[in-house]
C-alpha cells in the first residue's frame, strides 16, 4: 500500500472511531496551578475582546431589514433551489459584515499575541467563540455572552503534540504546559487499566495503527487503539482551594468498570424499557420491572441540599441590598443605568458558601443521573421514549409545576437525563428510539382505542375500563408496547401485557406509601 493511500485510510479510520474522555488530577503542586490559573483568565480576558468584535458585528447585521427579510424568506420558503439562492444571498451579507469563522479566527491572532497566549490555545477559544455565534445564525440562540470575573475557561489544545504534548516518561504518562511538567494522579483500577492500554500504544503507535488500518479495510470496522487525542485542563474551585484536573481525550471505547469482587459493575439487559420524562420525574416499564421515581436525586438529603442553596442565595441578596442601598428603586427592582457595587465581608462568605454548596449539589446530581441511567440499561437494551424538547419542558414547568422545591428544570435536569441515557444505550450496543409526535402517550387509552385529552393536573385517571392508572406510569407502559416496525403503538402488546405491568404498578405505589417515599408531581398521598 503506497504512504499516500495508507494515509488517506488512516485519517478516515480515525474520523470514524469512538472516542472517549477520560478524567484525572494532576499532580501539580499549588504554585503549578496558580500559573494555570492565571493563564485560563487570560484566555478569558481574550475571549471577551473576542466576543465584543464578533457581536458588534453580528448586531449590525442583524439590525439591516434586507438580512431580516431574507431569513424570513428563507424559513417560508420549501423550494431547494430558492432556497439554495437565499442561503448565497445570506452568506454573502455575512461576509460582507464580517460574521465569518474567516474574520473571527484572524481577529484572535493579533488578541491571543497581546494576551501571550499559545497559538493552539487562541484558535481553540476562538473555535468555542464562533461555535456560540453560528447558534445565533443558524440556531436558536440570541446573542454571545461575555464570560464573568472568575470563570476560568478549560484550556484546551485539540492537537497531541502541541500546546499540552503528551508524551511517555518512566513508564507513566507526562504532560506538558510552557515550562510545566506534570503527571495525573490515577487512583483506581479503571484510571490504570486506561493509562496502560496509552501507555502500550504510545511504546507502538505506528504497529497498532497499521493493524487498525488493515481491519478497517478488511472488515470495515474500528478497532480501540487507545490513542491519546488531546488534553484539556479545567480548573476548579474545590472547599475554597483551586484544583486542575486533565481530560483527556482518547481513540476507542472506555475500558469496563469492575467491582471490589473483580465482576462487572455494569449489568447489560435484554429487552424493551419504555420511559416517560417528566420535568421532575421519570416513569418506565420493562420486562421484569416498572418504576416511578424523582430526577437527579440520590439520597433523601438533595432536598435539602436544594433547600439550603435556596436560603443562601436569599441571605446573598438581602446583604447585597443593604450595602447598596443607592442602586435599588423604592419598588425593590434594580436602577437602570451604570452602578458600583460593594461586597460586605459578610456577603463574601456567603458566597464562598453557596459556590460550594452548588458545586456539591451539582456533582451529586450528574451522579445521580448516570447510575439511573446504567439501571435502565441494566433493564434491557431497547430504550424508547418521547422526543427531545426542553423549551416544551420549561414552558410546562411554569405553569404547572412551580413549587417550593425551587425550578424544576434547574435542580432535575430532564434534558440532561435524556441525552445521558441516549449516549448509554448507543455506546453500550442498544437502541434508542424517540416515537413520531402522532404516538401521543399521555392521550391514549388502549381499552378505548381513542385518543382521549386530560389536564395536566389529573395525575391518576380511569381508563375506559374503569382501571385507575397513574399517569406517568401509563404512558411508559404504553411507549413500552410501542412497535418501531409500524412507527405506532402496539394495540395488541397493549391488552396482552397490561395486567401483568399494572400489578407491578400497584406493589410499586403501596411500596412508595409504606416507606413514606415522595415523588413530586405523582399525585399519590402518603397520609
């Protein structure tokens, strides 16, 4: 095979195959990581100039009735040729007021060399910079944001052997920042069988690509090499002291995860699990369980976890009004205009507290979502659920389920829930089905054959039949005898397998009545 091909075959072979974040600490002492701090605020501070350019441009364009009228021919029109003509059109505006990854990629040249920045490091914020500004011309967003005083951007280099070079140094890995060399601590077996399966790559990396090449060729499929892609390192603010942890970025999937016993810690199911996603809650039904249970909640205490950020973030806002008494209206509402605030040292320490108390609140619901969706995994390997739709969620959440528990999007995270569960179920050798909008779960009635509308607020309702259902519940049961074949609800899976799952659903509510488990938004009493 001629260098030129083998080449062209590797780089399809890389473009093709999985890839995996793996994510470990460093080993840098504190004054390694003051510098990395300091760095990611500079990359900030650029990232800002970088933003204010881009933006003044975009809202000029956007301010031009003739780029107004155009989008708005292009949405009404279903021609492709039309269609064709109007996107030339709009592309040339853009060009024309330089709302290009062109103009945006040359404008960071000249702030990452005021800044003292790395090349690679420049290109990779101005690549986030323009990722935000293409959601506003072809996606839903509004405007690009300004990053505040105290965020710290990751830093990122998306090539192996620059900006952050990988390397292998007495057997272990080593990294590289400017003059900063550093390792990563690796504490548990998965991190080590990871950094082995590196390790033994970058002893080989030209063997074990040949073999990859020569696989996907034969049999047109990607074999894990394990090869180091890119570093990212993202500071954090851990119990008052910052931390910088490496993600890194590597070719193949991640290795599996064991017990203390050395068995499998993941269990792989066989079979359908039909699910339906609340804004608060998730109901599902399998072959051999149904469930009905709170989002992001691990633990009894998240609710009060929630409850004390609540009261901190009451307490910040009272002490902030206090000492600034001069930018509030007789009304309470904030003064337009420009204003100087000044932070109470009483004000500080709160804020210090609710930082952390987010950040532990936050941890514990990613935690709580990724072992919820391994045990659905572990119930079968066919997920089906309703679509995607966030902004439908929030709207709903704000007319039906405001309550002292705070914003149910905020502390839940349904969407989040949903794409975890999508990457679990794909990555793992599943399927994932999201059913057509005519399905309508919450609607029908299989015992009537007939889409039947109800409120929102009636949690329990009788079927056609007289059964009394949960709501929830039933439409996972129902999406659980969708069949993907007809795109449509299965009418007779529905009447064979009802009285089986809705006896499960009974035990579940008597269950959840005698251990005193609530879940909001079910409608069932526990008194």
């Amino acid at each position: 095979m001629m260098e030129e091909e083998y080449n062209k075959l590797l780089k399809q072979y890389h473009k093709r195959s999985d890839r995996h974040i793996l994510v470990v600490e460093t080993d840098m002492p504190y004054s390694d990581i003051q510098k990395v701090v300091v760095l990611s605020d500079k990359l900030r501070k650029a990232g800002n100039e970088l933003v204010r350019f881009m933006r003044k441009n975009y809202d000029q364009l956007m301010r031009t009735k003739k780029y107004r009228k155009l989008l708005k021919l292009y949405g009404n029109t279903e021609e492709k040729v039309k269609r064709k003509i109007l996107a030339r059109q709009l592309k040339d505006m853009q060009e024309a007021y330089h709302v290009t990854w062109d103009f945006c990629r040359d404008s960071m040249i000249p702030i990452g060399k005021k800044y003292g920045i790395d090349a690679v490091f420049a290109l990779t914020k101005a690549e986030d910079v323009w990722r935000g500004m293409e959601k506003c011309l072809y996606g839903n967003g509004e405007t690009i944001h300004f990053s505040k005083y105290g965020e710290l951007p990751c830093i990122r280099a998306k090539q192996r052997n620059r900006g952050i070079p990988i390397f292998r140094k007495d057997n272990a890995l080593s990294f590289k920042l400017g003059k900063i060399v550093f390792g990563i601590q690796v504490t548990d077996r998965f991190q080590k069988e990871e950094v082995n399966a590196i390790l033994s790559y970058l002893a080989e990396p030209d063997l074990i690509d040949a073999k990859a090449v020569g696989i996907f060729l034969e049999e047109a499929s990607c074999i894990d090499t394990y090869r180091p892609c890119y570093a990212t390192l993202v500071t954090k603010i851990i119990r008052g002291r910052y931390r910088v942890y490496l993600h890194l970025t590597i070719e193949g999937r991640a290795k599996p995860k064991y017990d203390k016993f050395g068995n499998p810690r993941h269990k792989y199911g066989k079979g359908i699990v039909g699910a339906d996603i609340g804004t608060q809650t998730v109901a599902y039904t399998s072959d051999t369980e149904v469930g009905l249970k709170n989002l992001s909640e691990r633990g009894n205490s998240i609710q009060k976890s929630e409850r004390l950020e609540k009261l901190y973030y009451r307490a910040m806002d009272r002490s902030r009004r206090a000492t600034n008494p001069q930018n509030y209206k007789g009304d309470g509402t904030v003064k337009k205009g420009k204003k100087s605030w000044q932070s109470s040292n009483h004000y500080k320490k709160l804020k210090t507290k609710y930082a952390e108390l987010c950040r532990i609140n936050a941890v514990n619901r990613q935690l709580a979502i990724n072992e919820d969706a391994n045990h659905l995994r572990s119930l079968g390997d066919t997920f089906i659920t309703e679509p995607k739709n966030a902004s439908k969620l929030m709207e709903r959440a704000k007319e039906t389920t405001k309550n002292s528990k705070g914003k149910s999007i905020k502390n839940r995270c349904p969407g989040g829930f949903q794409i975890t569960v999508e990457k679990k179920f794909k990555v793992s050798g599943g399927t994932y089905i999201e059913v057509p909008n005519h399905c309508r779960a919450s609607q029908y009635d299989h015992t009537a054959d007939d889409y039947i509308k109800k409120k929102l607020s009636d949690r329990f309702y009788p079927l056609r039949d007289g059964t009394l259902v949960q709501r929830d519940w039933y439409s996972s049961f129902l999406l659980y005898c969708y069949d993907d074949k007809i795109r449509d609800i299965d009418k007779t899976k529905c009447h064979t397998d009802f009285d089986r799952c809705y006896t499960k659903e009974k035990a579940l509510i008597a269950w959840m009545k005698e251990n005193k488990i609530k879940v909001l938004n079910s409608g069932i009493k526990l008194s």
